[in-house]
C-alpha cells in the first residue's frame, strides 16, 4: 500500500520563477492538502482540495495555486518566486468521512525548494 | 496569543529520564488536539490523538486542560530513538487545515 508521494524531492529555482509540485495521495484518499514549512518552523497550511476545488485556504497570496485532478493527485504552483519561498512543501492526504470525528492527514516526504 | 504556542527548547535529556512538552492554544472551540513527531528532514507522523482529557500510549501520556487551554506531553523512560521534533497540533474541523506550534526538538543523549 503505497503512502503519499511527491515530486521532486529537491528543486533549486531563482527569483521570479515558476515552480509546479506533484503530490499523490495514499492510496483510497481523496482529499490533498498542502503545507509550507520553513526551517525552524512548524509547518503552516496553504490549501486544502477536494472534489477537484480548493475549499480552504490558509493566509497564502494568489502567487500560490494548486489543482486536483479526477485521480485525486494534486499540483502546487508557485508564481513569481521570492526568496522566501524557500521552504520544505508538504502534501498531506486524508479522506472525508461525512463524520465529526477527526480523519488523520498522513503526510509525503516533502519536496525541498531552494530560491536563490 | 498566537494559535499554538509549544515551548521553545531544545531539551536534551539522558537516557532514562522523563521529559514533558508544553503547549498553549489560543481556540477554545477547538475540540481534538495531536502532538505529532517529525524526524530531522522527515515528514510529520501522527504520535497521539488527545479528544478528552488524556491520552496514554506505553511510555507516552498526553494531558488536556480545556479551562486552561493547555496541553502536554509526557515521555516516560526516554529512548535514544525519541530524539526527534514534537509539534503540538490543532485542527480546525474535522479534515480542514491543521495548526502547528513550532515545534520543540528532543535530544536524548547515551
């Protein structure tokens, strides 16, 4: 039973570029959501997506998007690059029960962005 | 306040020794609380849940104050494989997005 993926698991971009990451959820999971954790730091939520549409967000600008496709993987997209955006990304994935209880994210092993 | 606010560290301890994590949360809605485990460079694993006023798992106890708005972790026994960063977690809803404190790193030392 294969656990999240994600691609690349390093990227070195500069400034004022585009990054895309990929993000495949573990297996029988249909929800995806992102997370930007920078050294030091506790990781902090970007987007959630489920159903193919982003139904929460966290205080993140418009350079940051993100897709689902029909097979319930999902893209991060960054936009013009800052050097701030150097970070570890997270994707975790978890599926909706239509239940109050709590459903565990489980989490991929990251992809290490680095904008010089 | 901020949303979660965990103690600084770092704490090194010995083997053997007991150790305790704090945490402080500023949402008194919030209803489950999870201290999660990241290894150096790793991603998050879920250690415990905490949904009432404690949780106890072999050498682990996880403790919750809802008047105080506190939470704890407790680590009997301390192994050289606990060295690791705890970060206290609070999710709002049951699958929306998750807080994390800024974790505390635990060295246990031989």
């Amino acid at each position: 039973d294969a656990g999240v993926t994600q691609s690349p698991t390093h990227l070195i971009k500069t400034r004022g570029q585009q990054v895309t990451l990929r993000c495949s959820p573990k297996s029988g999971h249909d929800t995806v959501s992102w997370y930007q954790q920078a050294l030091g730091q506790g990781p902090q939520f970007i987007f959630q997506y489920y159903e193919e549409e982003e139904r929460q967000r966290g205080n993140f600008p418009d350079r940051f998007s993100g897709h689902q496709y029909p097979n319930y993987s999902s893209e991060l997209n960054v936009n013009a690059l800052l050097l701030g955006d150097s970070a570890l990304y997270l994707c975790a994935s978890s599926l909706i029960l239509h239940s109050r209880s709590y459903n565990e994210q489980f989490f991929g092993p990251g992809t290490r962005l680095t904008v010089l | 306040r901020k949303e979660v606010e965990q103690d600084p560290g770092p704490f090194n301890v010995p083997e053997g020794a007991t150790v305790a994590f704090n945490c402080t949360y500023s949402n008194s809605a919030s209803q489950s609380f999870f201290w999660y485990r990241q290894d150096c460079r790793k991603e998050p694993k879920l250690l415990m849940s905490v949904y009432s006023s404690g949780n106890e798992d072999g050498r682990f106890t996880a403790q919750l104050n809802r008047a105080s708005q506190y939470i704890s972790l407790l680590i009997r026994d301390s192994k050289l494989s606990d060295s690791a960063t705890y970060l206290c977690v609070v999710p709002r809803g049951s699958n929306y997005k998750l807080t994390f404190g800024k974790g505390t790193l635990l060295t246990v030392n031989p």
